[in-house]
C-alpha cells in the first residue's frame, strides 16, 4: 500500500511540474509575441587581430538588406533571414543572429582574413583567404596584405566570391597560398620580398626589398628549393661578381641558377 502511495505521489508530482512546464512555456510565448526589438548589438569577434568589417558596416548590411526590424515582435525577426544577408558579404566568413529577452538583437560576426591580393594587369582585383577562396577587394583594406600584380591566370570576374573555376586556375591559387604560407614562417624572405609580379606564362617574378636583381621564380611551386637557391645565389655568386650582382636571376629550374647582367 506505501508503495503505491509512493509512487502515485510520484506521478502526481510529474504531472503538476509538466503542467507548470507547459503554463511556463504557454506564458513565454504570449510574452515573447508582445516584446518587440528595441535595438542591436554587434559584436566583430576577431576584431583585434584586424579592422576588415566594422560594426556600423554590419547594421548598414542589416538595414539595407532586411530592412525595419526595430519595434517589430520578437517572434517576427528572421534570423535566418539575417544570417544569409550578411553571408552574402565578401568580409564576412559566417555570422550568428539571436534574440535576448531584453528586446536586443545580437549579431557575432567572424571576419574572411584575406593573405594574398591580387591586382590583374586587366581585369577586377581580388582577396584570396589560406583556403584559396576569391572574393571582392573591400575598399581601403590592403595593410599586411601580400600584393601580386601582372598577368595573373585567373579569369576572375568582378564580384565573384567562390573558389576558382578550372583545377588549373585552383592550383595556381593553392600554390600561392602555399608559398604565402611558407613565408610567413620566415620572416627573412618575408620582409626581403617588396614586390610579386606574375608573367604572361603564369611564372612569377620576384623584386627584393634591396638589390638590383629581378628573380624569375616560375609557377609557384617547389618553393622551398627555389628559395634555397636564391639563398645561394647572396652567399655565394653576388659576392664573386664584379659589380656585386646580376640584373636577373633564373632560379625556376631545378639544380641551376642562371644569371645574367642585363
């Protein structure tokens, strides 16, 4: 008999908290369908490691995208909505939208780090991030941004954010990237690099910050052995030269570096 008592208060005790539940999630919903947005909140997550996308240009993406969502019910903002304006955006990696009880629309926004931009002798410029994803230059933005210029071989149109196109165009990319990478881990040729430039062949041309030489580097590839052969060419063929330096210097093909004073 206690035993059945006992769990028959148990039951009883289930019931009333689920009714309590459903009373507490009934009311929540009244209440959320009365509270309105009263404003907005941004916050730029990795926005001390850079200044590409600002909160003001985040609202100015929102209000001309989504449009009035200030004074409107809780439970009619699209966040959703919301998300997929600002994924639109050449800066913005990803972004998540949430409601507070307070009325506050949160907005978080992760920013694309661009490592490399590129500036066609003909065509639109472009950003590409360390996955070799192409978007859009965003005005006034290039500090700590490796420029490359020339007859870059990418048939890049403005506007287009995405990978390129043909695995040929990828692979150019992703060399690029690649070789960015690797400098960034040394700093010697880093700083010691003022100036890429791409020839009509898809090669690369390299300016040092010092010197008179143009190095002819190739497509960008096997860069650590090109690099080492450049390391070479300071140590031990510009000193032996008369006039301390050659005008080009060929270090594209494997186990030569050919040099020529004009």
């Amino acid at each position: 008999m206690k035993r059945i008592l006992r769990i028959s208060l148990v039951v009883a005790i289930l019931a009333l908290s689920a009714a309590f539940i459903v009373i507490f999630d009934a009311e929540s919903r009244r209440a959320r369908h009365k509270q309105t947005c009263t404003g907005l909140q941004v916050a730029v997550l990795d926005s001390a490691q850079m200044q590409f996308v600002t909160k003001e240009d985040v609202k100015q993406y929102i209000k001309s995208g989504y449009g009035v969502y200030l004074g409107q019910r809780l439970d009619s903002v699209n966040l959703h909505k919301i998300e997929d304006i600002l994924s639109e955006r050449s800066a913005i990696l990803r972004s998540e939208a949430y409601l507070t009880g307070d009325g506050i629309l949160h907005v978080e926004i992760t920013q694309r780090a661009p490592i490399l931009r590129f500036e066609p002798s003909s065509g639109s410029g472009f950003f590409a991030d360390e996955t070799g994803y192409l978007y859009p230059l965003v005005k006034g933005y290039s500090d700590g941004v490796t420029k490359v210029d020339g007859a870059v071989p990418v048939a890049y149109q403005d506007g287009y954010k995405g990978y390129a196109r043909t695995e040929k165009e990828r692979q150019w990319i992703m060399g690029m990237v690649g070789m960015e990478k690797w400098l960034d881990g040394n700093r010697t040729w880093k700083n010691g690099i003022k100036r890429i430039s791409v020839n009509g062949k898809g090669g690369l041309v390299l300016y040092p910050a010092a010197g008179v030489e143009r190095f002819y580097f190739g497509r960008p590839e096997n860069y650590r052995e090109k690099f080492g052969r450049i390391g070479l060419y300071y140590t031990r063929i510009a000193p032996a030269s008369a006039d301390k330096g050659y005008r080009y210097v060929d270090v594209s093909i494997d186990g030569q570096i050919i040099c020529r004073k004009k």
